[in-house]
C-alpha cells in the first residue's frame, strides 16, 4: 500500500513546529507531498494517483478533502485506483467526525495504516464560479444563501480564535445583511423562495452537530435543509437549534432528501454557494450524487 499525503504546511509558530516532528515520523511510511497555494491539493491527488498511490491522504480540515478529491476525480481511474484517508488537522472535521476518525494525529495515521475501506457517495454541484459554469465535488457538505454567506465572512484569524463557533458568528452577521431568496426545485419538490440551504452527505454540520438527522452516506441521497426566510430576532433560535440538533422542527424549515436539487436565484442578486466550508461561487445551481463512489480509508472495515 503506497501512501501520499497532502498538507498544507503554513502554519506558524508552535503549531507549524510540533506538525513538522509528527510529520517526521511517518515520513518513511508515506509520500509527504506539501501544498504551496490554493487549488494546488488538486494537482498533488491528481499526481499522486499517476505516481501509483493506493491511498491520497488529505491532512487538513473539510476544505482539504474537498481540494483533493477533487484532484482524485480529475484522474481517469482515480477513484477507483485510490483510496481518499483523512488527516483531520482543521477547525471543524465534518467528514472525520461523519466516518468516526478520531481527531488525535497518531490514533488518525494508525486508521490509514490499518487501510479499511468504505464506499460512501459523492455528491456534485454544478455552479457559476468567475462567470463560468463548473462542476465540483464535495464529500461532506454544501449550501447557498445565508449559510454560504456566513463561510464567506468566516476569516483564518476568526477561525483560529474561536474554532467551530467562528461559523455561529458569522452567521449571526450574515442573518442582519439584505438575503436574496431562491427556488429550490429537489426531486419534483417545489419551494418557491428561500434564503437558506443546507446540503449534508452525513448527519453532521459545522462540527459534532447532528444537523441531518436521516443522513446516510451510502443512500444515494444528500440531505437538504431549506429555509424560507431567517428573521434577525430569530437568530438565536436559530443558532441553538443547530447546536441541539433541531432545526427541522422549525416553523418554514424543510427537511430534503433527493438524488437531485436544483437552485436558481429569485433576481439579479448574488447567492453565494459553499462546498466543504468554503465559499466558492454563485447560483444558479444544480446538485447530484454518485452513488457508492468514493473510497474512504475508516477505521473499522466495511460490513
């Protein structure tokens, strides 16, 4: 088993010194392959596929995943040459949280080594991105509206000091701005306007929370929440039913389920999208998944 691993090694201080020893101790295990700016964890998964790696691992948060699955799909046979493992080094961890992958270094490498395998689904949003339209995948979650706002506002130095709940307070900034409404089409339902969407693979979002409770990440299926409009006096409302796992007990909340979403915006207004965390374009768009195509390296083997 021939292992690659993706990181990004821009951190500072402490933190860049204590990644580097544990980095030097699987050095001779694997194939350590740095990033030196964005998108280049794409070309790295890519590389690492052709160079023979059975397992691409990404050591970094949902943001990375998303880099290099992307770099995976983009080979011919990545997928079904090469195994995704996770690293968690990030803020939130969704996916390694969903796959039960402890977030300590050592007890995460020791699950890669193991190399157990589970085939889980991908899904896909097509989306305009400078102006053009473009298809990308993303293993863990998406959104558009209020929620990928709040990813857009969400800064590295906001990140580092207050970690998950980053994401709630970016939210609460993102709710007191003018939201421009969509309409979410999903498998034949119709919602006419909305401000907010949620896409999850897994039960989880924005952390250890159970957002998606239905969510499974072999159904063919991803899990939406939908939002008519989100009131600035709501917002606490709204943030602590995040937290406690009932947001789609709300009152104009919907609760998805499809193999297939399409979203397109209600004006000439910007809607921002998000995959993975990260804000990376502009609706209109369309949502679709791959049934039981990526591989992922867990701890336990697959059933």
């Amino acid at each position: 088993m021939r292992i690659a691993l993706i990181f990004n090694p821009t951190a500072q201080g402490d933190k860049a010194r204590h990644l580097r020893s544990q980095l030097d101790e699987i050095s001779g295990e694997c194939l350590l392959m740095p990033t030196e700016g964005p998108g280049h964890a794409e070309d790295l998964a890519e590389q690492a596929v052709a160079e023979g790696c059975s397992v691409v691992v990404a050591g970094g948060g949902d943001g990375t995943v998303q880099e290099v699955s992307n770099g995976l799909v983009r080979h011919p046979d990545g997928l079904s040459r090469a195994a995704l493992g996770v690293l968690p080094l990030g803020t939130v961890n969704v996916l390694a949280r969903v796959l039960d992958i402890p977030l300590d270094f050592e007890a995460a490498w020791r699950v890669i080594q193991r190399g157990h395998t589970r085939a889980i689904d991908l899904p896909w949003m097509e989306l305009q991105i400078n102006g053009e339209t473009r298809r990308r995948c993303f293993p863990a979650l998406g959104g558009a509206g209020m929620d990928a706002r709040a990813c857009e506002l969400v800064g590295w130095e906001m990140k580092k000091r207050s970690g998950q709940l980053a994401y709630i307070f970016a939210g609460f900034q993102a709710v007191n701005e003018a939201l421009p409404t969509f309409r979410v089409v999903a498998d034949g339902q119709v919602i006419e306007s909305a401000v907010l969407m949620m896409l999850g693979n897994g039960k989880m979002y924005g952390g250890p929370f159970d957002v998606f409770p239905n969510a499974r990440l072999d159904d063919g299926k991803v899990d939406a929440i939908v939002a008519e409009k989100v009131s600035g006096w709501r917002a606490a409302e709204y943030a602590h039913a995040v937290l406690t796992g009932t947001l789609p007990s709300l009152e104009g909340v919907h609760y998805l389920q499809a193999e297939s979403i399409e979203v397109t915006p209600l004006s000439d207004a910007r809607v921002v999208a998000q995959l993975d965390g990260d804000a990376w374009g502009n609706l209109p768009a369309k949502i679709s998944v791959e049934p039981r195509v990526l591989r992922m390296v867990v701890p336990r083997p697959e059933n």
